[in-house]
C-alpha cells in the first residue's frame, strides 16, 4: 500500500505541478476557488481519484467521482514609586524608547515578558539614520559599540545566489558597497550601515539602561490588561514565572502614559481595539538559527563571503543570513504551508538535515540552537495612538524584512514619541504635540511597508526565472487545504505538495542552464534586491504634524516627495519636516546648548539636536543679522517658555570666519565651524535666513531671510507655539 500511495502522489503531484505551471497566473483573483473548479477536469483531477483510491480514502467529492463527500490576587506597585510612563516589551525599540526618555530625564518602568534576553538574531542591518538616533543616546555610545562589534565589511557586502553554500555552483553576487572600502558614507551621515543581530544589540542596551537610575527593567512581567482615563493608565501586571497569570502573582502599576513596544503578537494594539490595514500575510517560514564554523571557514575560503545567500537546489530553497561568518553564526529562513505544514514538523534534526542541504555538503557540523516558525506580513495600524497609550515598532507596523526597515523603524518611531511625551511631562509642550505622532509616523510606516512588499517582490526576481513562484507555491497549499479536498487524508495531501514542490525544484536546474546569460545580466546590473536604501532611510520628511511650513515650501515640498526611481540618490535637504543634513562640523563656542559638555563630543549638526534635550535649535549662518536672530529667539522663549537656543554655523578656517562668528555672537550662542564647507551648497536659504530645529533633528520651519526685529519675534514666538502645541 505504501508503495502505491508513493507512486500516486509523484504522479498526482507531477499534473498538478504541469496545470500550476501552465495555468496559475490566469487564475487571477479566483484563486484557489477558481483552480479548484477547474481540478476536476484536468489530468491532476484524475490523478488526486487515484491517489485518494491507493490510500484508501473513500469516497470523492461532487465533481470528482459519484457520490457524496461523508460526513489571583493583586497588589498596587511592586517596585515602588510610580514613572510617569510604562514601556511594555523590553526588545530594541521598548529599551530604546526607555533610554531616550533617561535622557530627557522622564523615568520608565520596562515590563518585559521574557525572563532572559532572546538568543534568537532576529533583525541584523541597522541603517545609518537608526546608528544616529543610537549615536545621541549618549553615553555608554551603542552607535560605537556596535561599530566596534559587527564583521568586517568584506564578510557582508554582497549578495550570493547559489544551488549550495559550501559545495553548489554560485550563480551570481551582487556587491552592494561598489566603490566603498567602508560601511561610512561620510558626506551625508556622520554614522555607518551597520551588520549586527539583534541578539548581539539587545545587550548593548539593557546595559545602557542598567546604568540609567531612571529605567525600571523588570524581567518575567507582562501586562495582562490595562485601564486608562483622562488622567492616566493602570497596567495590570503578571509578574508569575510562567508569564500568564498561573503564578498568582499580580500587581497594577498606575502611569500617566502607556508604550506599547510588545511586538506584532503582544495584544495590546488588539486590546486597544486598534485594528491594521495592508496585503496581510505573505509568506510562512521557519528559522532555523544554527551555528557552523566549518561552514563559515568554508565561504571564506572559497571567496563567497556574503550577507545573504539564496539557495535553489533540488532539496530546498532557502534565504540564509550569515551574521557573522568568523563565529560560524547563520539564520536560515524556510518557507512552509500550513495547515498542511506545522512548526511542529521542522524538529532539531530534521532542520540540522535541512541545513545540510542548503550547503550542499552531507558532513557539515551543525549546532542547531533555536528554530521559529513566523509569518511575513505587510501592515500598518490605523493610528498608533488609543488615549494615552501609543505604539511603536512592531505593534504598530509588520514589514516584510526584505530592506530591513522593521526594527529600523520601530526605533525611529521612538525617537519621534520620545521627546514628545517629555516636552508634554516637562509642561513644555501642550498634550495636543502627542496627536502629532500618528500623523508623522504612520505616513512614514506606510511608505516602508509598500517598499518592503516591493523589495519582496523585487527579491523573487532570480527565483521566477528559474521557474520558482511563491505565488503558485501559496495556491497549491490554498488547493490542497480547501474544504473541499477535506475528503483526502491530511497525510495525503501533505504528501501532495511536498512532492510537487519537489517536482518544482528539480525542474528548476535545466531551466537555470538555459537561462545563465539573463541571470548574469540581472546581477550584473543589480536588479535584484538591494541593500542600501539611504534615500528612505534618511530622506523621508513629516509632511504634516509638529512643523510650520511656509506657502513658499509648498511647490518644493511637493516636488521632493514626488516618486522617484528605485535607484535615485539621497538628496540632503533643509525642507520644513525633513532630517536636518549632516554637516562636520567643529566647535567653537559652547554657548547655552553644549554648555554642560563643552561641545567635545559633537562632530555634526546631526548632534546638535541630540543636545538640545526638549529645547529647540535655532540654526544660522553667520551673517550681520544674527543679533536680530538671538533678540528674537531670547523674546520667543521669555514668550513661550520653551527655550530656544541660537547656533551659528561659520566658515572657512578658524582663524577668521570662526572667531569673527564667536566674537559678534552673545556668549549664550553655541558656534561652530563647518569644517568640510558644505552647508552653504545645503542651506538653501539666504545668509540671513535659518532653521528652527525639533529635538529630533528635523526642521521645524525654515525663514528664507531676516526682517525687522519685531517681525523675527512675532514670526519665531507663533511657530514656536504651533510646533509645540501651545496654542
């Protein structure tokens, strides 16, 4: 009997592969409903009666063949004096948010449900705009600290597609650093794209937290429910060893406001009753998180160092991360079909199999250290704000890792929301500044998840001409899991689509034969998914929210944010709403903003926001009206009061432009020279104009140029109120 079910299913799975093969992509939006109307028909209709019949199935559905288908307790505050906020979910983007609130002096109580750090890499590529945002925390200096900790660039510029790692044929890599013997680009960020897994971050900023008197990280607590009013919120938390509720140990922790930083599956979003919108799921995979120094050794030696490697081979077909090739650290990513395929299937043994496959190499030593089934997905929450309580990361947003914007842009949302609750807790900004976070940072999470899709869609590229569609592949589990089969064994229509997959994948080797000279062309011109994304990662701007743009800013607003190609370049810009650019720059003049430091450790104008706390940067040239600049930010701020604290930006060498700047400048102005002379090709304002700088680094308002004194005051005191809400 075996042997015939066997047979069966190669041949049931052999028609099925030939009608996916042939019609699939006419199916259109009738999917597997539309194919299953059509299976009865066909030579793999016949095949599955048969199949059904060796195994002994019984009877077949209408269609198919004659007949019918058969039928505690709880205390308040364990931890004592209560934080103004609560952060649930102790991963990169809860901690983060904690340690940017430390620094504005607001303190955090972080409610982590897991009692031990995860092992797990998770992300890995950290962006340039995320390092800065890592860079201002301040001491200990993470951005330093990763830099000093991840691979050499050589192990993780490029790309390699190939039928095995170690013993299979590279088809193909891709060096996503051309013309870059570093990760730098110091023209237009003063940080790196860094390589570094996030089991390898995490670390880095629990201790940067541990040494914070103002984070309570509490390992094994979890936030069960939650009450909020116009005053504040009250957690109810699990503090019990099983993280559920089991133990009995339950307390509630009161807060004026609530982070939710618990991860795409933490609940609260759904206790919110905020709902998400986008394609959804995409993809089912498993990780398979394993450590081979063979296996690295291995790539390094035969000079097929790389960040991600896609593996097609006749056994499986994989995207494998390469964390870090010296420690022999991978993540190799799986693709499964439930419900016809489980987790639960991909055993320690059957993945260290697994991995053996993809490097084509039957001896390879293997430690399989964790194994995680997931799921891809593209969504964004409708807002990020339920009351006083927000979301940030993966709460908020699920993006397909193609691009890795996920944690990327879950630690920029952070850097958003962080100076807007102190400023608000500080009584510096009116609460009205916190309706501003949904309005930045959704239209920015958006953006990100579509050109994740697209990167997703971008990566299938290679795949599809070797004749390897996800697409089909979904259909086929979707067939095969339909209630209408419901009348095949499960065991049997599992067996069904492995076959058939396997069918798939064998056919793909001629195919890649025949089609070497169009792969070639696709690498070589770097049609495949990318790496860098520096126009996204530091060019997007907050159209609308904490900013005050000008009639005179609509039409380039309008033209900066219009669609470019995949491959156009950042462009630095001082739009209202944008990163303020990177400039070098040396100090000169402490003044007010660096006065505690004395300005050693700011290299670049990304750094003077990061010093300004909750303060506001008002940025200059040097000119002969930047006395009526500093009367109007001292009358803004006796105003308002929010302080407002002048920078000037000199010129040429120390000597001259710089000590004449300091010299003409109030002792209370921070003044600093532009060591690479690039800001005056970047200001784009006259020489008497400037910038109104958030603590976030992007501009708030831009004046094209001076007026009167009174004017400047008027002008400067009513921005100052919109962007802080003080109306």
């Amino acid at each position: 009997m075996a042997g015939s079910t066997a047979l069966a299913a190669r041949q049931a799975a052999l028609s099925l592969w030939r009608c996916f093969r042939s019609s699939h992509a006419s199916l259109g939006s009738h999917g597997a409903q539309g194919f299953l109307a059509q299976l009865p028909k066909t030579a793999a209709g016949s095949s599955c009666r048969q199949l059904a019949t060796a195994a002994g199935a019984g009877t077949a559905p209408p269609g198919f063949a004659a007949g019918a288908a058969g039928a505690a307790g709880d205390s308040t505050d364990a931890g004592g004096d209560n934080a103004p906020v609560v952060i649930a979910g102790g991963g990169p983007v809860g901690i983060t948010t904690a340690l940017l609130l430390a620094k504005h002096g607001v303190r955090s109580v972080v409610l982590e449900r897991s009692r031990t750090l995860t092992e797990h890499p998770q992300a890995h590529l950290i962006n340039m705009r995320c390092m800065e945002v890592l860079r201002g925390i301040g001491a200990p200096d993470v951005a330093s600290q990763v830099v000093q900790l991840m691979p050499p660039l050589e192990e993780w510029r490029r790309f390699v597609y190939c039928t095995g790692m170690s013993g299979g044929e590279v088809l193909g890599m891709v060096d996503h650093f051309k013309g870059q013997s570093s990760p730098h680009q110091p023209a237009i960020s003063p940080e790196p794209v860094a390589h570094l897994a996030q089991n390898r971050l995490l670390p880095l900023l629990v201790e940067a937290a541990a040494q914070q008197p103002a984070i309570d990280l509490r390992m094994g607590h979890a936030i069960h429910s939650f009450t909020q009013t116009a005053e504040g919120v009250t957690a109810v938390v699990d503090a019990s060893p099983d993280g559920n509720g089991g133990g009995g140990n339950i307390y509630r922790l009161p807060s004026q406001y609530l982070v939710a930083a618990d991860g795409a599956r933490g609940g609260l979003r759904q206790q919110l009753g905020i709902g998400m919108g986008g394609p959804g799921s995409i993809q089912h995979l498993i990780n398979i998180h394993f450590f081979s120094p063979q296996l690295g050794a291995a790539l390094r030696d035969r000079g097929a160092a790389g960040m991600l490697y896609f593996v097609f081979n006749r056994d499986v077909i994989a995207v494998v991360v390469a964390h870090n090739l010296s420690r022999g650290e991978f993540v190799a990513q799986i693709p499964y079909f439930p419900p016809l395929q489980s987790g639960a299937d991909f055993t320690p043994a059957r993945c260290a199999e697994i991995v053996r496959q993809v490097a084509r190499r039957s001896d390879l030593a293997v430690e399989v250290r964790t194994i995680r089934p997931w799921t891809m997905a593209g969504r964004v929450a409708h807002t990020y704000r339920g009351g006083r309580a927000f979301l940030v990361g993966d709460a908020a947003h699920s993006f397909p890792p193609s691009g890795a914007f996920g944690m990327n842009t879950g630690i920029c949302d952070a850097h958003n929301l962080a100076w807007k609750l102190a400023a608000v807790l500080e009584g510096r900004a009116g609460p009205a500044l916190l309706d501003t976070y949904t309005a930045e940072r959704k239209p920015v999470g958006t953006a990100n998840m579509l050109l994740s899709v697209a990167n997703f869609n971008e990566a299938l590229r290679v795949p599809q001409m070797l004749g390897l569609d996800y697409k089909a592949a979904n259909l086929l589990s979707d067939v095969l899991a339909a209630p209408a089969l419901s009348w095949l064994p499960p065991d049997v229509r599992r067996s069904v689509l492995e076959t058939t997959m396997s069918v798939g994948k064998a056919a793909a080797s001629p195919i890649r034969r025949l089609r070497r000279s169009e792969l070639a062309e696709v690498f070589e011109h770097g049609e495949t998914l990318r790496l860098q994304f520096p126009k996204e990662d530091l060019g997007y701007l907050y159209a609308a929210g904490a900013v005050c743009p000008g009639p005179a800013d609509a039409a380039a607003l309008a033209e900066y944010q219009r669609p470019k190609p995949r491959d156009a370049p950042y462009t630095p810009t001082t739009l209202v709403g944008a990163r303020l650019p990177h400039v070098a720059i040396s100090v000169q003049q402490p003044g007010r903003l660096l006065a505690a430091g004395g300005g050693h450790d700011v290299a670049s104008t990304v750094d003077l926001a990061a010093a300004a706390g909750t303060s506001l940067v008002l940025l200059m040239s040097d000119s002969p009206q930047q006395v009526l600049w500093e009367a109007a930010a001292t009358a803004a701020e006796a105003a308002t009061g929010v302080p407002v604290l002048p920078v000037v930006i000199t010129q040429g060498s120390a000597a001259t432009s710089s000590s004449r700047g300091a010299a003409a400048s109030s002792p209370h102005t921070t003044v600093v020279q532009d060591v690479s002379n690039a800001w005056l090709s970047l200001r784009r304002i006259a020489p008497d104009g400037a910038l109104l700088v958030r603590p976030d680094g992007h501009i708030a308002w831009r004046a094209a140029n001076s007026s009167s004194l009174q004017s400047l005051a008027a002008d400067l005191e009513r921005v100052v109120r919109v962007v802080m809400a003080k109306q």
